[in-house]
C-alpha cells in the first residue's frame, strides 16, 4: 500500500513540473530533483521535467530529452553555477582575451536566444558582452592548449564570422516562455531555423535563466580515438541560462564546460572521471566538480585555478606521451578534432578574427 501510495505521488510530481526550493550550487540537489521527478516512470518512458522538456534515464546515466519534432538527444543534466576563484576575485573581474578563428564548417556557431514572450535584448553592448565570453573561452583554451605540449601546439575555437571579419552572433527567437524555457523546444528551434549542420556546434547564450541551473550541454559516451567519433559528425547543442540581476550565470567558464560537453568531455573511462555524471575529480579544473557521479572522489587539492584539464590526462592534451590514455582514446586536443584549429605559436594566424589583438 505504501509503495503505491509512493508511486503515485512520485508520478503526480513528475507530470507537474516538479520544481523544489534548494541551494543554488548544489549539483546533488539538483540532481535529486530529477531523478524524484523520473521515479515513477515505467522504463522508456519520458516525463516532463522543467527544463529539459520531455527526458527520460539512459542505461549509460545521461539524461535522453526527446525534442519538439522527435529526434533524441543525450546530457547529463543542469550545470551548477561555479565558484568564484582566489585568482577570479583577485583579477576583479578582468580576464586575459585571445581572438577567435574565423572558419568554414566545421565550426561553433554563437547565438543569442529569447523567450518569445520576452523582449530580443540584442544590442550591440549584449553582442560585445557574449564575445568577450568567448574571447575569454578562447584565451584559456589556447592556454591550456599550450601547457600540454611545452609551448609547441596551440589551440583555437573556429567560429563563424561576419564579413567584417568579426565573430558572427546570431539573434533567435524560441517558441518557449519564459515560465518553461523548455530545452527540447529551444533545441528543435535552433535546429528549424537551420542551425543544424552535421559539422556544427552551436552554443546558446540564453537570455532568461532557470532554477539552481546554469548550463546544459549534449554529450554522449564515445571514447573512440577516430574522425568519425560521434562528436566530431553530429551537431551538438549547448545553453548558458541566465542573465537577469539576480541569476546572471552567463560567463566564459559556464560556455567552456558546456562547449566542452559538446566536443565530448569528459568520458566515462577517462583517467580522473567522475563517472556516470560525465565530469571530472580534479579540483577548479573547468570540467570537474562534485557532481555524485559513480566515480566521483572530487578533491579540489589537485588544481587550484581554472584550467581546461588539470594535469592534461583527462580530456584535452594537445601532446600525447606514450601510454597516455588519451594518446588512444578520444580527445578534445587530438588533430583529429575538427572543431578546433591547432597551431604552432610562432607561425602566422591568417583566419584569426579581426581586431582580435591577440
Ligand atoms: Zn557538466
């Protein structure tokens, strides 16, 4: 009796867009929530679940969220909001920027989407805004890019540019309100509106934000060490919520990790993983926190800063040693991903992004 009373109330909460009071950066109570709201599902089914829009348990952990049109599609779920630095609040809020590569496909398409019952806040100080994002995203990949390989590779987002030469935003109205910011609508509006290219990324600055969330990303489990990995030959879609006084969200580390997600970090057998929750253990690394996965054995001892792969062994290596597991796995700073440009830091940069001033 009691199991049925158990059930049906669990089912009564997932069909009513379930949404409980918690800490904001708590990723457990984030995904507490979730699985409270699938736990009266019969297996294979989806339930309604604010923000995702229609989702459903896969066996490998990620969330599948079945899109407005039928296609579905694969993330493990919100991203928390993350900690403010030593280094972040001792810089006071500036950061180093790079210039993006201005690409053909394959590249990341950036948009700016809106609620259709909210004003488009497009402006030119908003386009500034989300490129200084990306300026940042683009200065800590190259970076990062460059501490793997002793200096010798670097790395750098191709992105779609105007015909000024500089990175191309595109503005987009979404069919969702700002009461359901529904994720499985978003995803199939970008995809009708044509972004939804075989050879693209694109990435959402979202302007409304959700409940204790802050990004959201697809990924899927392949680890294979190959062109034709399934992050290299699908579109893959990524948000940043946020951007109101209250809950801004919207910086260069939540589009990282997100983009990140999309290009396939981290994956589950990867050395320092956190498991079924596809993040990482090691610290302020932009892919790792303490997310509860299968794996997980967070420490923030390993690395104090934020950085694309503490220690270069988990997602992205731009020089591979011998034995290294991603050296025969997949990985985000393989040539063979075709996302990113990969150069040597003392020749010249013909497609960089004008007036990058890098
Ligand atoms: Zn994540």
């Amino acid at each position: 009796m009691q199991g049925r009373i158990f059930l049906a109330a669990a089912m009564a909460l997932a069909s009513a867009v379930f949404v409980a009071p918690a800490a904001a950066h708590q990723a457990s109570s984030v995904d507490a929530r979730i699985d409270q709201a699938l736990a009266g599902a019969r297996p294979g089914q989806f339930v309604q679940v604010k923000p995702f829009g229609p989702t459903r348990r896969a066996s490998d952990g990620l969330l599948e969220i079945r899109l407005a049109g039928g296609q579905v599609v694969k993330t493990h779920g919100l991203d928390p909001e993350p900690p403010v630095t030593a280094a972040d609040a001792a810089a006071g809020g500036a950061h180093p920027e790079r210039g993006l590569n201005c690409a053909d496909l394959p590249r990341l398409q950036v948009l700016y989407v809106h609620p259709s019952d909210r004003p488009n806040r497009f402006s030119k100080s908003m386009y500034e805004r989300i490129r200084t994002y990306m300026r940042r995203m683009s200065h800590r990949l190259n970076a990062d890019a460059l501490s793997s390989s002793q200096g010798r590779i670097g790395a750098d987002y191709r992105v779609r540019c105007k015909s000024s030469g500089e990175i191309d935003i595109r503005a987009l109205e979404t069919r969702t309100t700002a009461a359901r910011d529904d994720w499985s609508i978003i995803q199939a509006d970008l995809k009708r509106a044509g972004h939804d290219s075989r050879q693209g990324k694109y990435l959402v600055w979202y302007d409304d934000p959700v409940e204790r969330g802050c990004g959201l990303g697809n990924i899927e489990g392949d680890d294979t060490k190959s062109a034709s990995n399934r992050h290299n030959v699908r579109p893959f879609y990524a948000v940043v919520w946020g951007n109101i006084g209250t809950r801004i969200c919207w910086n260069w580390r939540v589009g990282m990790h997100e983009n990140g997600h999309n290009m396939g970090a981290v994956q589950y057998a990867a050395p320092r993983s956190s498991g079924d929750k596809w993040h990482c253990n090691d610290g302020l690394d932009l892919m790792c926190y303490a997310d509860g996965g299968d794996k997980s054995n967070y420490s923030v001892r390993r690395c104090d800063n934020a950085v694309f792969d503490c220690g270069k062994d988990t997602y992205f290596d731009t020089l591979t040693e011998p034995g290294e597991w991603l050296r025969g796995h997949w990985n985000i700073g393989w040539s063979g991903n075709r996302f990113l440009d990969f150069s040597r830091p003392d020749a010249p940069r013909p497609s960089a992004e004008a007036g990058s001033g890098r």
